[in-house]
C-alpha cells in the first residue's frame, strides 16, 4: 500500500510533520506549546490541506510516545488511536531511542520530569540504563566527555543536543526502523499513573 506517513509527538511541544514513501520529509513543525488538543487537531487538518491530503492519504502514523508526562503524551495516543479505528496503523518509538537509531552507540538523554526530578537514559554497547534523578543530583553531575541529548531543553544550563534536531536531519534513519520494528508502544509516563497523581511535588 502507498501512501504518505503522518509524524506526531506530544510528548512536551506539539511536533507535527509529513514525509513521503521514501521517508523524506514534505513538511515539519514544531510548536513550543503545551496546550491541548484542539490546538494538535488544527494543526494536522491545516497541514493536510496546505498538501492536499486527506486522512485516506496516510499509510501509517509515527508516534514519538515519550518519555513524558500523562498530560501532553495522552494527547498524542488518543488521537492516534481514533486513526486506528479507521485502520491506520500506529508505530511509535521513545525519544531516548533516537540517537541510536542514528548510529550513535554511546550517549545520555535526559529529561525534566517534573516534582523535582529528572528522567535518565545512557547507552553503552548492548548496556542502557534508566532511572528519574533528583534535579539536585542531576545538577552535581560531571558531564564531560558525554554526547548529551535531550527534547525540551529545559534543563539547567548543559550544552545538550536535541533530539527535535536529529529527527528533522535524519527522518529515513530513524523511521526505517521504526517501522521495521512496526510495534505499537505503549505510552512512555515517567512514572507510574498511580505515583504521578497521588505524589505531592512541584508544579507542572
């Protein structure tokens, strides 16, 4: 089946983007707002029509489905999971897996997790790692010598590589794989759901 293949993440910005068959990019954006769903659909409907495209036109949705807060990744998987009804297929993909989806074998991402936290990622060889730090830990770190990646950017004042960055500059790389893999993960919350609303911490 041919067909054009839709790019959603909600994670923490709105990330929006088209590509081709051939997983080139016709179009990518990313809006650096929190707010909900009604600002996602207008953005997917504008991009659509800006191309001419109908939903009948998508072969598959790429998902970007975390790390993230239950807030802003709910966002993306509901939406997504009405297009299933109507038989797009939904393969997604965590944003810690980015950078080795780009060859890179050795690397750290790390993200503001909120109450007080931060989510951890490192790669060595076949060796990964996770974990939430507190931000004072996180801030007591060494980082020399690292290839650091992270989403939002939010974090302290380390010299971090964006992961928005490597999927706009590498789109058959990492979404050839993604879809070999062709799996529909679930949602990626820092914490369990449980934890998340019954803690009490900082503001969101």
């Amino acid at each position: 089946m041919s067909g054009k293949y839709l790019f959603l993440d909600t994670s923490a910005y709105i990330q929006v983007g088209l590509l081709e068959e051939d997983l080139s990019w016709i179009h990518h954006e990313v809006i650096q707002n929190r707010k909900g769903s009604q600002l996602l659909h207008k953005v997917i409907y504008d991009c659509l029509k800006d191309f001419n495209l109908s939903f009948k036109d998508i072969k598959a949705i790429l998902l970007g489905n975390g790390p993230g807060s239950y807030t802003g990744i709910r966002i993306g998987e509901g939406f997504s999971q009405i297009l299933a009804l109507e038989g797009i297929e939904i393969f997604s993909f965590y944003h810690y897996e980015v950078p080795a989806f780009c060859n890179i074998e050795e690397y750290k991402f790390y993200e503001r997790a909120f109450k007080g936290e931060v989510f951890e990622f490192s790669k060595s060889g076949d060796k990964e790692e996770k974990s939430l730090i507190s931000e004072e830990k996180f801030k007591q770190r060494d980082f020399s010598d690292e290839h650091l990646y992270h989403l939002t950017g939010e974090l302290l004042d380390q010299d971090l590589l964006s992961i928005y960055t490597l999927v706009k500059k590498n789109p058959r790389d990492i979404f050839s794989k993604v879809i070999k893999r062709a799996e529909h993960l679930p949602p990626y919350y820092f914490r369990p759901l449980e934890k998340e609303f019954n803690v009490s911490g900082g503001k969101k």
